[in-house]
C-alpha cells in the first residue's frame, strides 16, 4: 500500500511540531533528488513562522498568559503553513514514493482494510429459561462488533425492531414474551460502516 504524509497535528507536542517543520524547510530547500525544484513562497513563509513559533515557545517558558497565547496562535498557523507545504508535496510527488521520502514529512503506510463477508451458521436456540433466545454466528472477520434485533413475525417494512449491540458474535436474549413467533437477524460491522446482515430466522417463543 502506497506511503502518505502525515499532516494530523492536533495532538503533536510543541518542540515535536517546530523539529517536523524545520525538516520540512531543510528537505524542501535542499532536496538531494530535486523532486521539489521551486517550493517558492511556501517555504520561505514555514521557515518564517518556524522560528516565530520557537522564539514564542521560548518566551512562553514564565508562564506569562499573553505569551501562552501568542504562542497557540503561531502553532495554529504553523500547523496551516505545514498542511500548504504537504498539499504541495502531494501534488508535486504525483505519487512517488522517493519524492514523498524525501519532503522531509513524517510518513506513514495507512492499514488495509478488511472487507468483512456476510456472516454464515447464522443459529437462533432456546435458552436455559423460557422466553429467553441463544443468537449466534460464525465469528466474521475483520468485524468491529455484532447486532442483534428482533421483532414480532411476521417482518415487514414497518416492523419495529428491538437490537443490541455486541463485540461478541453469541449472545443471549431475555424476556421475550411466550406464546409469539419472533424474527431475528443478526449482522456483522466492520469498519467505514460496513454493515452484512443474515437471513430472517422465526422461532416460537416457549
């Protein structure tokens, strides 16, 4: 899977956030493979806010509540002039992993994800004690948790379902009321809201 840059600073400390910019200056303005030969203005204006935000967090060091503020203000454009400089580098590199290498940016190789497939041995069971239902399935892989629901049969479109939500593929439902016909379903979440249901299942409640 192909590299990107880190450009998320919310949570970058502050001496973490002036070294990252200072690579950034230093690989734009002498990048040994010529992947960025007119960064421009872009540049010149990181490498300015760089050393107003390392003066800042000098001064910021007596706790003095005005120069805490300067300091936060510079660090939010700083992280701006950062996030300019990557969209340039994005654009430029065109996909090139040497050119992405040496921007000076952090990178990182995002995780593939895991299309999750429909659940199978999907199986509705009578509990240990009556008006209770054993739902399970087949653990699915890749899935974040499990929804249980249940309703009245026969489901139709205007069914009001009850469900619950669980990261373990079996699960026993309680008090449902005896002498009914009940549908259940149960479906496999998996991540970017990817969502794979089962077939209908009926039982009698006893």
């Amino acid at each position: 899977m192909e590299k990107r840059l880190v450009l998320n600073f919310k949570e970058t400390k502050d001496i973490d956030l002036y070294l990252i910019a200072s690579s950034v200056t230093y690989h734009m303005n002498e990048n040994e493979h010529g992947c960025f030969p007119d960064p421009g203005m872009l540049i010149i204006e990181l490498a300015e806010t760089a050393a107003q935000f390392k003066q800042a967090m000098s001064d910021a060091h007596n706790k003095d509540r005005q120069k805490i503020s300067v300091k936060k203000d510079l660090k939010v454009l700083l992280i701006k002039k950062l996030k300019e400089v990557g969209a340039f580098v994005k654009t430029e590199s065109n996909g090139s992993e040497l050119a992405l290498l040496s921007s000076g940016f952090p990178i990182f190789t995002p995780k593939e994800e895991i299309i999750i497939k429909p659940p199978t041995d999907f199986k509705i069971l009578p509990g240990s004690s009556a008006g209770e239902i054993i739902m399970k399935i087949s653990r699915v892989h890749g899935a974040k948790s499990y929804l249980y629901r249940w309703t009245p049969a026969p489901a139709t479109k205007g069914s009001l379902w009850a469900s619950e939500i669980d990261t373990r593929c079996k699960k026993v439902i309680k008090g449902l009321p005896l002498g009914i016909n009940y549908c259940f379903q149960m479906a496999a979440i998996g991540s970017n809201s990817q969502i794979e249901y089962t077939e209908l299942l009926t039982r009698y409640i006893s």
